[in-house]
C-alpha cells in the first residue's frame, strides 16, 4: 500500500480544495445551460425517477475530476457515483483512494436552487482522511483535514473560518434540535410510511391530549436536498442532527472529515457500537447519522450527550434496507 506523509498529504489537501473551485465553475456552466434550455427536451434525463435526476453535467464534471485526479495521482484509486454506476465498482481499502459526488444535490442543481455542491473526500487506510465540499451557487468552501480542524471559506469569510461557526451550545434534547432528514429518491410505499412515522414522531407534540405516540417535538425538520451539505451546516452548527438512509460513500466522505473535524460524532445504523470511528464498514453501509459538537455541563459531558441524543433519536425512528 502506498504510504503518504504529511507534506504529500498537505499537498493532496490543496489539490482538493483547488480541484473543488475548478469543477464548481463546471457545474454553474451547466445550472445556467439547463435553466436556460429549460422546456426544452432532451435537456435533463431521469436517473431512477423524477426526484433523482440526472444530466450531462454529472458526467462532465466526474470526467474532468477523474482527469485532474489523474495526472496529478495516477497511482490513487477513485471511486464516483457515475463510475459506480457504469459499473467501476471499487472496494474501499487501506489504499488512497478520492470518493467523489461530481454534483450532490442533482434536483436542486436542475431546478436553480442554489443547494447544490461538489463534494471530494480521500480514503486512506480505510477511513476518510480529508474532505472538501464546495457550494458554487454561494460560493461556500468547506473543508477539513483529520487531525487538523475544518474551515468555512466564503464571501463573508474570505480567510479560512474554523467550524462551528460559534462555541458550541448544549443540547439538552431532541426537543431542542433542528434536524436535517431527506425523502431521498426511493419512494417505494414501504420506505416512504417508514420515514412519514419516523418524520411524524420527531416533530409531533407527544406531551398533549390527542397528540403524537412518541413525539419528540423537535425543533424543525429541515430537507436541504444534499447530503454533503447536511454535514457541512452540522459541522458550522446550523444543523444539530443530520440522520438518513440511502446515501452512498461518495455523498457522505467528505462531510464526514469536515463534521468531525468540527467536534461532531458520526456514526452508522442503531445496531453499531458508538465509538465515533467511521471505518469502511460504516462508511459503505449507506445508513448514517452526525450531530454537532455539544458543550460540557456540570451534569454531562459533551460526547455523553452526543451518544444519548443518538440512542434517544433511534428510539424514535423505524430503520429500513436501502435498495
């Protein structure tokens, strides 16, 4: 297996970042195309179905990544979400390895709405070692390095901004979180009244007469439409929990450095074991749950309230197998 050092790594790390920009003004290129073309046939082509689309621009920028990648690291393994679907179908293993979403967020991107990101994170030895997710439509530039923190580099904040973007609150309970779930593109009947009890049982009022069986009442529930996103705004703290089924290794790897890089903890399906380490096991288990860092109490530790919050939430939702 190919050894890195830390200035290989560093070096790697930049690339990312720079990389991320590059394939961003791709993916405006193509927002304005489509937007443009739109009512046209032939402009947009259905994926799965009609939630989860597709285009020529996926493609376009999973190309120009996979080049880049190339010839600057021939000898890295990559696994995408266009290669994964035209059937190069890489394992994850100790090797560097780059696992990219050319465009999360595809229905947003083909509807204008400004939530649409490149993420690219790199696997090395079996786990997510650096994560770069970058929002073109608002010019947003998360990334993160293990053992290094995760920054926020944006219009607002132009010098690299260290995540959460403020000291991190308590959170005390389900009740008091803003939570990002998903509908995702799977709507088969079982999958869709599994997650319409579980939606139900988070935002319903359990404590009244007539209310909701198991409501935990929280916050809100917020659907943001990408996955890499959801842990980025866990990781600056405008999301307290991120939970969905269905996302593959290439939606979640680089959302996963930048979240626990920012003192979140992520973890895979309720049977796992909470220790915070996202192995390869978790990572291709396509089940995963983040929450945002949470500040000590002279009652609690922070980690404590992290692994009860998650026991807490699986209490409350029905889990299923992702097709």
């Amino acid at each position: 297996m190919q050894k890195l050092d830390a200035t290989e790594i560093s070096n790697l790390y930049d690339f990312c970042q720079k990389l991320a920009r590059s394939a961003g003004a791709i993916i405006l290129k193509g927002s304005r195309t489509i937007l443009e073309q739109k009512g046209q046939q032939g402009s947009a082509n259905e994926k799965k179905n009609a939630v989860d689309l597709v285009t020529e621009w996926d493609v376009k920028v999973e190309e120009f990544v996979k080049q880049q990648i190339k010839e600057a690291y021939p000898s890295f393994a990559f696994i995408g979400e266009e290669s994964y679907s035209a059937g190069d179908q890489n394992p994850i293993t100790d090797a560097p390895t780059f696992c990219v979403d050319p465009i999360d967020g595809t229905t947003n991107f083909v509807h204008g709405f400004p939530y649409a990101c490149i993420s690219i994170g790199v696997i090395y030895e079996s786990s997510p070692l650096i994560g770069v997710v970058y929002n073109p439509f608002l010019d947003q530039l998360y990334h993160g390095l293990k053992g290094h923190g995760s920054y926020l580099v944006s219009p607002l904040h132009p010098s690299p901004l260290r995540l959460p973007l403020s000291s991190p609150a308590p959170l005390h309970s389900l009740s008091d979180a803003q939570i990002g779930i998903e509908w995702g593109s799977d709507r088969s009947r079982e999958v869709m009244e599994a997650k319409a009890r579980s939606y139900v049982r988070l935002a319903g009022d359990g404590s009244s007469k007539g209310g909701v069986e198991g409501g935990r009442m929280a916050h809100s529930l917020r659907s943001l439409g990408s996955a890499a996103l959801n842990f980025a705004y866990v990781a600056s703290g405008g999301l307290d929990i991120y939970w969905e089924i269905g996302c593959w290794p290439w939606d979640v790897c680089a959302g996963v450095v930048i979240a626990q890089e920012a003192g979140g903890f992520v973890s895979g399906p309720s049977e796992v074991s909470l220790t915070g380490v996202v192995d390869a096991r978790i990572l291709a288990g396509r089940k995963y749950i983040v929450i945002r860092g949470i500040a000590d109490t002279p009652k609690e530790a922070g980690l404590d309230a992290q692994k009860r919050l998650i026991k807490e939430f699986y209490e409350t939702v029905e889990e299923w197998s992702p097709n």
